[in-house]
C-alpha cells in the first residue's frame, strides 16, 4: 500500500473516530494538531478533561493489535506535543487530562479511555 492510500485510509478513520467520539458527548476542540514534537489526531473534552485521542487502524490482527502500534516512542511524542498544547491554549501544562486510543480493526472501533 502506498504512502497516499494509507494517509488516505488515516483521514477516513480519523473523520469516522470523530463522529463516534461526538455520540458519546465529546466535544471536538482540533483535529490533528501538530507541533516540533509531533501529531495528536483529535483533541477533544470530555466531562473535566482536555482528551487527547491517538485514531489507529488495522485491517485485521494479524500484524498485532491496533492499540499495540501506539509504542513507548508514539507515547513519548503524544505527550510533549500535549504538552505543547496546552501550555499554549492554557497557559500551563497542569490541566487535568487523559489519553485515549480510538482503535479500529477493519469497520469496529473500540475506545480504550486513559490508555496510557
């Protein structure tokens, strides 16, 4: 698969987490938000908490769980660049917040709140 395609396939998962996320009272701040550090594809609130949302696609599990691709150097990236986030929209870095994994295998989404 190439490049294209699977930015592609990305944004169609993405734009299908965002429409999920709002049935279940989210509220959509930004969408792939990005910064020196990298890219959070959907930031979100969610009751008290600033949710900074990870959207991962598999086709099916034989490549490993969606979920499993988020790794300790993914994680690293997504919390400087929520860091980055909300010192600029907030001023400081202490506000209360979580993060959570839309993933997808095939058309089934699953939502793992707080994942990391």
């Amino acid at each position: 698969m190439n490049r294209i395609n699977k930015r592609k396939i990305g944004k169609e998962h993405e734009e299908k987490a965002v429409i999920f996320l709002q049935g279940r009272g989210y509220k959509i701040i930004q969408c792939n938000y990005s910064c020196r550090y990298g890219e959070i594809d959907i930031i979100a609130k969610d009751g008290g908490y600033i949710v900074f949302i990870e959207v991962k696609y598999r086709k099916n599990t034989m490549l490993g769980s969606p979920e499993g691709a988020v790794d300790s150097t993914k994680k690293q990236h997504i919390r400087r660049t929520a860091q980055d986030f909300l010192i600029k929209n907030f001023g400081t870095d202490e506000v209360l917040c979580r993060f959570d994994v839309a993933a997808f295998t095939g058309n089934q989404i699953h939502l793992i709140k707080d994942a990391f």
